[in-house]
C-alpha cells in the first residue's frame, strides 16, 4: 500500500505560512501583493479553476482582481485589457485562464503579459530563461510537482525520472526541473513505443496526459513515486442507477496505489498545489518589482 501525498494539506500549511509573509510585506511596503486573473467565457472547468485561485488569494490575505470577459470579446480588447494591468503598479501578478476562444490566438496574448508580472510563468522570455537555467518564474503545475516529491523525503538526484506527456505547461517544464535536479530524464508521449516498459522502469513518474485512468498498476514500479497531474470528467453509475459525474486523474488510482511507494490523489493532489505556487509567485513577482 503507498503512502498518499496530500496535496490539500500541504498546500493549506504553506497558505497558512503566506497569511503572514504577506501582513509582513504590507508593513514593510504599505501594499500587498495583488493578483489579476482574466477569464473569457462561461467554460464552466475554467471558471472553476479561476473560482479557486480567487479563493486562495483571499485567504491568503493577498489582493486580488477577477476580470470576466464575454465569450465573443475580440483580441484586440483583451490585449487592451492586458496593457491596463502591465502599466497598473498596484498589479504583480497577470494571469489569463487558458484555454481561450478559438478566434483569439493564445500565442499573441501570452505574449502580450508583462514577462515580470507573468505569474504562470509561460512568456517565451521566462520559458527561455527557464530552459537556460537563468532566474525566471516556474510555472505553477511544474514547481507544485517538484514540492509535492520533495515533501515525500524521496531524493530526486541519479533517479530515473518518466513524464508522461511534453505539453509546455506541464510535461515539458516539469522535465526540466527534474533535470536540474539531476534526475535521468524521459519525456514519453502517445507517440512512445512500449511505454508501459519505459514507464515501468520509472522511480519518479509524472502522468500529465489528460486520458482517465491511462496509467495501470503494470506500468508503475514497485515504490515508485506517483504525480497524477490529470483532472478528467467521466460518467459512473450512481447509486440509484443513473449516471453521475466523476473526477479522476491520468492514474487508476486504486490499483497503482497497491503497487506505487507515494501517490498523489485526484482531487486533493496537485491541483491545490497548482493554485498555492500560483499564490507564491504572485509574491515573487511582487518582490521582484520592489
Ligand atoms: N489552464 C489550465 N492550466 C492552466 C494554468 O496553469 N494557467 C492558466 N493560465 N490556464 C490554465
């Protein structure tokens, strides 16, 4: 049986931890670090996501700015919207919740954010930096990931290390970080070739691949570090027969935890790890520009 990594509850003491770095910075600087979060469109997953990370601002006792844009917003308005916060000196921290409208191109907008009030870390002068191994934001996801193993007491360094998926906000940069921590690295894809055999030969594996419960218990080495980054919605039978919603990771969980050393639940996982590392680069960022 694996020992769960609770990622609610780490993520609630290090929020608890902020509560009071962020009463210490307002003393020592007469403002508090100040967050803004856009969101285009009813996407009812985005505005849950965004509902989240305007919770945990405010519980932290940071400021925070919720923009709600139309569906149909044209690019040039949500790029105006943007160039408002980039020039606005009470804003640290810029995030657009993704994915966007199909007739807004996410490239030009991301592009548009202030690379130093780019809390998702995902300005290709922070992803360049990243890569380089110069200072730069982390993104959110990847930096959780990176907590969440190192929580475990399990040490990174000489170990072979198996990402599952090479998206630029998640599979990618948590490569990278592994890397930088002297991990043997895999980036496998649908693509890979046998990848139950590569991923089986994983002490630290990483599923962000968004495909419920791809992962099995024959992939997974016995005592391995498990990171379930996947958050899907299937159907299940409910309990009088009908159908009923479900979340569930890129694991199965149930199995993988009879043979994984450490799991990572979904939900409780690395979602709330996500949100309180969106909420301590939204500090960095608010140091950086002091
Ligand atoms: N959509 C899914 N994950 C993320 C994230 O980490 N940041 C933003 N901005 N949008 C997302």
């Amino acid at each position: 049986m694996s020992t769960i990594i609770d990622g609610k509850a780490l993520s609630l003491s290090l929020k608890e931890q902020m509560k009071g770095r962020i009463a210490d910075l307002e003393k020592q600087y007469g403002r508090k670090p100040c967050l803004a979060v856009i969101i285009v469109g009813d996407n009812p997953a985005s505005r849950s996501y965004v509902r989240g990370k305007i919770k945990a601002a405010e519980f932290t006792g940071m400021d925070s700015r919720l923009i709600e844009l139309p569906e149909y917003v044209k690019e040039f308005e949500l790029l105006d919207v943007i160039a408002g916060l980039n020039a606005d000196k009470a804003v640290d921290g810029i995030l657009v919740q993704l994915p966007l409208p199909h007739h807004i191109d996410e490239d030009v907008v991301i592009d548009s954010i202030a690379k130093e009030k780019d809390v998702d870390g995902f300005h290709p002068m922070n992803v360049a930096n990243l890569w380089l191994g110069r200072k730069c934001i982390v993104p959110c996801t990847p930096k959780g990931i990176i907590a969440m193993i190192e929580s475990t007491g399990v040490e990174i360094k000489g170990k072979k290390a198996v990402v599952i998926g090479r998206s630029n906000i998640v599979g990618k940069p948590v490569a990278k970080l592994l890397l930088d921590r002297n991990a043997t690295v895999t980036i496998a894809h649908s693509r890979t070739q046998d990848l139950a055999k590569v991923a089986s030969e994983a002490d630290i594996l990483v599923a962000a691949v968004g495909r419920p419960k791809m992962v099995t218990a024959d992939m997974i080495k016995p005592g391995a570090v498990v990171i379930d980054v996947g958050i899907n919605r299937i159907m299940v039978p409910g309990p009088d027969g009908t159908e009923v919603s479900k979340l569930v990771g890129d694991v199965d969980f149930d199995a993988a935890s009879e043979v994984a050393g450490y799991i990572t639940p979904v939900p409780g996982g690395v979602g709330p790890m996500t949100i309180t590392m969106l909420m301590e680069n939204t500090i960095e960022c608010f140091l950086n520009r002091q």
